[in-house]
C-alpha cells in the first residue's frame, strides 16, 4: 500500500476515534500501512492485566467508518469482541 503522511494521520486519528468511543480505560495502539489493508495493533487492559490484539483492516473500510456509522457501528462491534475478553 502506497501511502502520503496525510493518509497515514487520518487513519491514526480514525483509529483513536474509534478506540475513544468504546471507552477503554487504558490503551496503546498503533496503525500500520501493509500491502492491501492496514494493520491496528491495541494494547489495553480492560479487566486488569494488559493484553495485546492485532486487526486487520481494509483501507476502504476505515475511511467509510469516518462518515458511514453502519460501518462504524460494526467496526466498533468487532473490536469492542476481542478487545474486552
């Protein structure tokens, strides 16, 4: 995936909203750009002890869940699953 800085901080600043939204407590992450999708790294610790998860995200699903909330609301589902065991 071929990407400009500009698209690299709209997808960092999508992932925090997102990340924002299910109220985590505490977390870390980072996105990374991979040959056809981007990759999401999340550190939290939603019931006490830390713990790591990795997602996979198609470039054009991250940019519909700025303005498409049937895409947010599923995104955050998916997440908000692993995220919170």
């Amino acid at each position: 995936m071929e990407i400009s800085e500009q698209e690299l901080a709209q997808a960092r600043d999508t992932v925090a909203e997102l990340l924002n939204q299910l109220s985590l407590s505490a977390y870390l992450f980072a996105v990374e750009p991979r040959a056809d999708h981007w990759e999401v790294r999340v550190e939290c610790a939603p019931n006490g002890s830390w713990r790591s998860s990795v997602f996979s995200v198609e470039e054009e699903w991250l940019a519909a869940c700025r303005t498409d909330r049937t895409a947010r609301n599923a995104l955050l589902a998916e997440w908000d699953k692993h995220l919170r065991i």
